[in-house]
C-alpha cells in the first residue's frame, strides 16, 4: 500500500509540474480549486476548478 501512494504521489506532483510549466499560474490555481473541491466534496469549488482548466486546454490547443 506504501508503494502506491508514492507512485501516486509522484505522478500527481509530476502533472502539477507539468500544468504550470505549460499553463503558468492560472493552471496551478485551477488545479488547486480542482483538488480543494474534490476533497472538500464541493461542487462548486471543483466545478470552477475543472472549468478554468478546460478552458486552458482549449485555448492552446
């Protein structure tokens, strides 16, 4: 069980890198209201959250 929350740790750390390194500081803050909300069971927070990052994934694309 350790294991599988250091590899789920790393990848989680690795895709937040990634949202910032591609989408800067809008990015990070969508994927913390996105993450914040999941945890928090709050559809609104995690709602806003998952908008703001589609709407980054659709504009450079």
């Amino acid at each position: 069980m350790p294991l599988v929350a250091v590899v789920v740790a790393a990848l989680a750390i690795g895709f937040e890198q990634l949202v910032q390194w591609k989408y800067g500081p809008m990015g990070i803050i969508a994927f913390v209201a996105l993450t914040v909300g999941i945890k928090a069971r709050s559809t609104m927070i995690s709602g806003i959250g998952a908008v703001i990052l589609v709407m980054l994934f659709a504009q450079s694309g």
